[in-house]
C-alpha cells in the first residue's frame, strides 16, 4: 500500500484519427488548424483518475477526478439524448442505425432509427436479466449478463458476427445464445468488446476469444470464423481487451499492451501500413498499464506512474 499523501498519476495516450480533435484534450478548443492523425501514441491527458468512459468516430469521453472531460465532436458523437445511457454501457448505437436500449426489468428495446425513438419499428426483448455490457457493432448487437453468459443479434446476412447458430426457434434478429461460450475451461465471460463486424469476449481466467467477419473483407485476425475461437497473442494471459473497425487493442497479465489490424489512420501506433501479427506497443518503464481501449479508428492506453508524483 502507498504511503499517505503520496499521488500516483494516471495518464492517457492516444493514437489514430484525429479529424474531429479526438484524441485531443489539452490543445485549445478555438484552434482553426487543420488536425493530423496521431501516428504514434502519444500522452494527451493526465490526473489522478483516467476511465475512457465512450470512444466513437468523432469523439472521446473520459472520466477524470475532476469529471467528465470531452474531446472532439461531442454533439455527434453521443446521439438520440441517450449520453447517460451509452456511458453506463446500457444502450448502443449499430453502424446501421438501430438503437438498444435495456432496462433494469429484464427487457431490452430496440429501434430501427435514430436520433427519434419512436414507436413504429420499435422491438421488445424481455427476459434477459442482469445485463452489465450492451454493445453494438456495425450490423447488430451483443449483450453481457452478470453470469457470464453472452447473447447476440442482427443482420442475417452477416451471420458471422452472431457466433451462433441461426434457426426457426433462434432467428438472426432476435438475442440468442453463444452457447459455445458455455462451460469454458478458464471460467465464464468478463468482459465483451465490438465493433465492425468482430466480436470478442474475455473470460476469468484471462482466456480471448473471437468470432465475426465480413465476406468481403479481410478479418482482423486470420483465424477469424462464425464462432468463437481462443485468440492467441504470443501466448500470453490477456487482463483488457477492446476492438475498433478493423484493428485490436489488448492488455497482457504481464503489463503489456498489443496490437494487431489496419493502421491506416494511425491507430495502431506502428510505423507499418498494417500487421496480421500481434506487435508489442513500447511505452515507458516508469509507468504501468492498466487499460486499453480502442475506438472505430483509434487507440487509447490507460497507464499509472510506479513512482509517486
């Protein structure tokens, strides 16, 4: 335990598109210059509590000691008034418009459009309890109980994001089970990360997996199929993991942060254009992980000081 008085900083580095000002907290808010991707991460914020608390397209939330600090193009980023709900992981957004939004009944709703929710095209899905992770990706949802259990739903055409099988009694645009995250050897689900058309799902036991994919486009990981499948990042325990559009961002047991996808706005950090092979982020030994986030086309490392302040 630290000693009383003594402040140890936590500190946020960003990498990846930057139009809006993004990745952007400390720069002055009335700059009229043109801003650049951020090739390389790069420390933008500082204090004594960081939690990414929403990462989007055009913007970036965070909670700070002193409250929510924004960055980017707030108005646009959180939609439909939903800004409390999206922040408390209990509504999202899909990439083609429909809104989810669960309630403490056991019962999500989800409607075809936004920003207006109204009644017409409005879906009703009850008897899902405890859910403590609502996510979207491009074409559909996936949803995380407080026992591990994990359901998905969509578009039919692109069945491979459900991770399950799709049937007359569990249809595509429906929550159905991803039974094959059922019974694993290292324990049940934690924590479910998506975006684009990739799912991924970390258990207890430090244990990733993922499934998902377009037909016409390259998966993030070569062994990506229509199930979930263990993810191998150099063979070590994986403690946090996220999910942009096209690349992934994780957090090894051993502190180390990894990254693997495309890199065309800059979001893996690397030199190289794109990597199929997981490549260790270099960060400062005085500082050590604690989290990783990735937004559609950017990436976000939480670290803290190992020595006080």
């Amino acid at each position: 335990m630290a000693p009383t008085g003594q402040v140890y900083k936590m500190h946020l580095y960003a990498a990846g598109l930057n139009a809006w000002r993004q990745l952007e907290f400390l720069s002055p808010k009335s700059s009229t210059e043109e801003p650049d991707d951020i090739a390389a991460f790069q420390k933008v914020l500082s204090d004594e509590l960081i939690e990414v608390q929403y990462a989007s397209l055009a913007c970036t939330i965070v909670n700070t000691s002193a409250g929510l600090q924004y960055a980017g193009s707030v108005d646009d980023g959180i939609e439909c008034g939903l800004k409390e709900e999206l922040l408390s992981s209990t509504a999202a957004i899909a990439g083609n418009g429909c809104v989810a939004i669960y309630n403490e009944h056991g019962v999500i709703i989800q409607h075809e459009s936004q920003p207006r929710l109204t009644q017409e095209g409005r879906k009703i899905f009850p008897g899902i309890y405890d859910i403590i992770q609502l996510l979207a990706y491009d074409t559909g949802f996936v949803a995380l109980s407080r026992d591990g259990k994990v359901w998905t739903w969509g578009d039919e055409r692109y069945s491979a994001t459900l991770g399950r099988e799709v049937t007359i009694s569990s249809p595509a645009d429906s929550p159905g089970l991803v039974e094959d995250l059922e019974n694993l050897p290292s324990g049940k689900i934690k924590k479910i990360a998506a975006a684009g058309y990739t799912i991924i799902a970390l258990t207890e036991g430090h244990d990733l997996y993922a499934w998902g994919g377009h037909p016409s486009r390259q998966p993030i990981l070569q062994t990506l199929s229509d199930h979930p499948i263990p993810v191998d990042v150099k063979e070590n325990d994986i403690l946090d993991c996220s999910v942009g559009e096209t690349h992934m961002i994780v957090l090894t047991t051993g502190g180390d942060a990894y990254t693997i996808g495309e890199n065309s706005n800059g979001q893996l950090g690397l030199p190289s254009q794109k990597t199929v092979e997981w490549v260790k982020i270099p960060l400062s030994p005085r500082e050590a992980i604690v989290g990783v986030r990735a937004g559609q086309r950017s990436s976000f490392i939480v670290t803290k000081d190992t020595h006080p302040a």
